[in-house]
C-alpha cells in the first residue's frame, strides 16, 4: 500500500483553500485539476509503497512521537517552478510543523529516506496547461485571502490509493497530540 503521513485541516481552512481555488479558476489562465475538499491535507512524510510489515513497524515507531498542540495559519500562494507550472499550493506558517516532520523523520530514519527539501505546504492545483505563466503568475500574487489560525492537534497516517478519478485517501491511524497537553496550550 502508498502510505504517507499528513496534518488535516478544519472545515473553515478547506473551504477557505476552495475559495483560493475559485479565484484561481476565474483568472481562466490554467486548466488542470483542483484538489478535492477531502484530499486538501499537508503532507509530512510520503513513505511511498510499503508492505504489512513495514506498516507495523512505523506505527509501533510513530507511537513513540510526543507533540503538543499548535496553531498554525494560512501564509502565501505560490508556484514551485516559473517555467513549468505543474503545482498552485498554499504555504502554512508554523514552525513545529518541521519540528513534527522532523521528529517523524528520525523515528523512521533506518526505515526511509530522511527529507531534505521538506516545504510546509498544501497542494490546492495540478495544472496541466497555462496560457501564460507570466501574467498568470503575476495574477496569482494578487490573489489575497485570510490568513486564519487554526489548531494543530492530530497526526495523520493514510493509504494513498490511485483510482482513474484521482487519489482516494483511507485512514490507517491517527494520533492524537495530549488532551493534557491541549489544555495548556487553550490557557496561553
């Protein structure tokens, strides 16, 4: 099975990224494909393919992960590539999120490649065609939205399965950051 660890976001934020998504599809410079609703989700760690035993072993290891709650918001849209716009993601602005990506790369780190390039970002558009990339570049920086805050408090552990309708998400595990610990954080 693909698996992959992921953050999920509250229903405000996804329907604030479809809203991003809307304002993108008016400017009528990109076809390609939106992310749904359901699949928009931060990626921390793709493990790719695994086998039963593999997975046992990352849930047993991932266990071993403590993590406060924390908030995060919406930060910048962008674009990885000029010259081939093949990804319209938002970025998130919070810093113990590459401390958790890092924290679930040292507890898999005789298992799977560590990260180098890790980007704290949601995947909102896969472009296949751009009528221009300049002025839609230069249109997308224009585009404004609200940069809420929203809480943190879960670890996600999917199977990523690749139907002719785009990828389909299933739960495997999901690990929740210390109720004890949340309350704290409600304090501050």
């Amino acid at each position: 099975m693909r698996v992959f660890f992921s953050l999920e976001f509250p229903e405000e934020i996804k329907r604030d990224l479809l809203e991003i998504q809307k304002e993108i599809d008016k400017l009528g410079l990109v076809k390609g494909k939106f992310t749904e609703f359901d699949n928009l989700h931060l990626t921390l760690k793709f493990l790719g393919e695994i086998s039963a035993s593999e997975l046992r072993a990352v849930k047993d290891r991932i266990k071993t992960i403590k993590f406060k709650p924390f908030h995060a918001e919406l930060s910048e849209i962008g674009i990885f590539s000029e010259k081939a716009i093949r990804i319209i993601w938002v970025s998130i602005n919070a810093e113990e999120i590459f401390s958790l990506q890092k924290s679930i790369d040292e507890s898999l780190a005789d298992l799977f490649p560590k990260e180098y390039r890790f980007m704290a970002h949601i995947t909102i558009a896969r472009p296949k065609f751009t009528e221009d990339n300049k002025i839609f570049i230069d249109e997308l920086k224009k585009i404004k939205f609200a940069k809420k805050k929203f809480l943190v408090d879960k670890l996600l552990l999917n199977e990523s399965i690749l139907t002719s309708y785009g990828a389909k998400y299933n739960k495997i595990d999901e690990i929740n950051f210390s109720d004890e610990e949340l309350m704290v954080v409600r304090k501050n």
